[in-house]
C-alpha cells in the first residue's frame, strides 16, 4: 500500500519547515538512507533522508513551499504497480481507528471460575491493510510467516519496517492470546475521561502598519523560532544578572605568546577562544551553575559544553563546543572557525548546535561595553561579555591605567543562587586575569 512520506521534524524545536528542494521526482526507485530532499528548518538547512523503499508515486509539497507543518504528507512512496491515489497535501492522511470489541460478561460464573472471552473473529484484508509497514516489510513478514500486528514499529509515525520484521522471534509466539490479553486489559482499564482542555488565549491582532514608505520582509523559521523561544525565555524564567570588570592585560598577553608558538601550525587564537576555556573552567570548579532546571529535577553536568552564539544572515544560532573544560585552546579556537563558518552557511547538524551546558556572547568587537544576555533554555546562564577597553584602574593601590571588559552573567534563579552565581563570577575573573591557571 502506498506510504506518506511525512514533514519530519529535524530538530527539537522544528514546529515548521521550508521544503527547500526536491532531490528526487515522481517515478524515482528510493531505497533507505538515499537523500530525497533538502529542507530547511529553525536551525539549519539539511537533507532528509528515506527510510522506507519504493517508488515516489506523488510529490505533494512543491520545493521551495514555506510553512509545512511537521507532519503534513509531502510525497506518497508507492511499489511497483500501485498507484498515488487521491491523497492531498493539505489533509494529513486519517487514521483509521479500529473496530472496538464489546466485553464478553459470564453469566452466573462461579468465583473461583474465570470467563473465558470467545475467539476473536479472523482479521480482515482491510485491517491488514490499516497496519502501517513498509512494501519491504509485508513482503518479508509474509515469506517468514509474522504477524505485523504482534510487532511494535521502530520507523517513522510507528510504521514497521524491514529491521522490526527480521528481529521478530515468531516461534512459541500465541497471537491470540496476546490479542485476548490486549483486550481485557482495555475492558478491564477504560480510560477515564479527560478533562477539557483550557480555552487558547486569543491570537495576538497584527500590528498596524504606518503609512511610511517601508520594505516588507516574511519571518525565516530561523528569526520565528528566535522570537518563541527568547519570548518563552523571558517569561517563564527568573533572571538574576552579575557583573564583575576584569582586567584583560594578562590575558592579552598570553594570547600574543601562544600566536607566536603556534604560527607555524596557521592556528591563530582569538580573545573569545580563551574565553570560552574560561567559563568552561569556571563551570567544572563551580558544578553549582553548571546546571539544568526541569519541573522535577535539577540537572548537574560534570563537563561544560559552551555553546556559542554566532550571527548568520538567517539569525543568531549558537554551536556548541563540547569538552570545553578538557580541550586545549588551539582545538578550541580551530573548531570554533569551522563551527562559526559553516553556522552561517546553515550548514550545521543537528547534534552540532543542540545542547551545551552554558553559553557564551561576546559583543565586544562591536564596541559594546556591557549587556545583559537572555538564557537560552534549558541552560541555566549565559555569560555576556564586554568591550576591552583602557580604563583608569587601581593597581597595587595606585591609580593606574588597564584593559578591562565588563562579563555579566545571566544565571536561572530556579536553579542558581545569587551566592552560586557570584562564586563563578569570581572564579571566571579569576581565571582571566590569570590565565596561565585555565592552561596549565
């Protein structure tokens, strides 16, 4: 039968996508793991892969089509022989529920006696049918003699696919009387009735537009997700901010140091590289901010990966650079280059820009000299970093003149205490100004 091949949800956060461009068309043979279409989703653009094989029957979405909903129907894979049908694009396709069974009840059965449920009657062509599963999968369930409704499926949406059929142990397996067991577990457990759901708040009226001559611009699903998720950010968690000023003329110094010794590998360190090893210093020996709220749990992490935000054209996307606390400056600078270039070229996976236990924004190379940054959830801080610049500054209790930038953390007050919050400050500070303890 023929198989909806489904908008997928390629990252966490993904609600809808931008069917960027087809790699295949109707009538291409497609077998699992082949490339079928570039999408570009609130993170990233990345290819789509097949899971089932087949034939693709109907493209339903056109490319370069905005807003498709995670889970509409896209294409229809087909065998051969068979046809697309009449499925549309805008419809998910239904599914069909199956016909409940009646409890069978004993009349004036003795205690000790257990009723016995009649046999249920032989499944239909078209209930068979119901059952989602690969061509690959009938096929190889109908050589080997399983039965797809005993299987639970490991592909898309709970289909059964090739890798569920072969793992199948189908000797001394009683169908019946797991289907009868299936069935006085519902009649024995009905569900109660859920509640109402809660009326949804109005949507937002669309703001008016002046009469001033303007240029309209769509939202990317990039700039959408930004927007939902600093919004959501903002409301549902408590922030607390930190500054401390730190002197940067040690660090400074460091950085000139180590360029000088690695100028013959072409590595070169930026003031962020070892900023970044900083706060992931600084989270390992204050494992109090290092950390993760959930509704029930607090999440302590025992390495820090530093995600760090970086401006594409398409919006603020922030890589993670994982093993911040135990990787060497010259790793850190040379993953953070490659990581930076291909965010703007929306060419990150998914694994490469998801998770992260703290982060980090530097707007100093734009002159800013403090700011105060918005957690990015489910991280419990993020570090805000200032322009270096010369200040008067007391040294050895005279009056004197350093480079010092202002860091402000932001920290989820749920999670941290103001108390927790200013020890890493500290130790943060500490570090920086002198940077030799982050290194050695």
């Amino acid at each position: 039968m023929p198989i909806d091949i489904k908008m997928p949800a390629l990252s966490p956060t993904m609600e809808e996508g931008t069917l960027a461009r087809w790699l295949v068309k109707e009538g291409d043979s497609v077998k699992s793991g082949d490339l079928m279409a570039e999408i570009e989703t609130d993170k990233a653009t990345m290819e789509f892969e097949a899971v089932d094989e087949g034939i693709i029957g109907k493209i339903l979405i056109a490319e370069g089509t905005d807003n498709v909903k995670v889970g509409t129907v896209i294409a229809v894979l087909v065998s051969d022989g068979e046809e697309a049908g009449g499925v549309s694009a805008a419809t998910p396709t239904p599914t069909v529920a199956a016909a409940p069974v009646a409890p069978v009840v004993a009349a004036s059965a003795p205690a000790s006696v257990a009723p016995v449920a009649p046999p249920l009657p032989p499944r239909s062509a078209p209930a068979m049918q119901r059952i989602k599963a690969s061509p690959l999968a009938r096929r190889l369930a109908e050589a080997k003699g399983v039965d797809l409704a005993a299987l639970s499926g490991t592909g898309p949406g709970g289909r059964i696919i090739k890798a569920d059929v072969q793992g199948a142990d189908v000797q001394g397996v009683d169908v019946a009387v797991a289907r009868a067991d299936a069935v006085s577990a519902k009649v024995e457990a009905a569900p109660a009735r859920a509640p109402a759901p809660p009326p949804a708040a109005p949507a937002p009226k669309p703001a008016i537009i002046p009469d001033i001559p303007h240029i309209a611009e769509k939202l990317s699903n990039v700039r959408k997700t930004i927007a939902r998720r600093l919004t959501e950010s903002k409301q549902m968690v408590p922030h607390i901010y930190l500054t401390v000023d730190i002197r940067l003329d040690a660090l400074l110094k460091l950085r000139a140091e180590l360029n000088a010794a690695l100028a013959a590998t072409g590595v070169k360190l930026s003031v962020n590289d070892l900023l970044i090893k900083a706060l992931a210093v600084s989270l390992v020996r204050v494992p109090k901010c290092n950390v993760m709220f959930t509704p029930d749990q607090l999440i302590t992490f025992t390495r820090a990966d530093i995600s760090v935000a970086v401006s594409a054209p398409s919006g603020l996307i922030t890589p993670v650079i994982t093993h911040a606390d135990t990787r060497s400056v010259s790793a850190i600078s040379t993953a953070m280059k490659d990581l930076a270039a291909r965010a703007r070229d929306q060419k990150l996976k998914p694994e490469e820009y998801q998770g992260g236990t703290a982060s980090l924004s530097n707007m100093g190379m734009f002159g800013i000299k403090q700011f105060e940054a918005v957690i990015n959830p489910p991280q419990g801080m993020i570090m805000a970093i200032g322009a270096g610049e010369k200040r008067p500054y007391v040294i050895d209790d005279a009056l004197g003149v350093a480079t010092v930038m202002s860091a402000t953390g932001s920290f989820d007050h749920r999670a941290i205490d103001g108390a927790d919050g200013a020890e890493l400050m500290q130790a943060f500070k500490a570090l920086v100004e002198a940077p030799l303890g982050m290194i050695a």
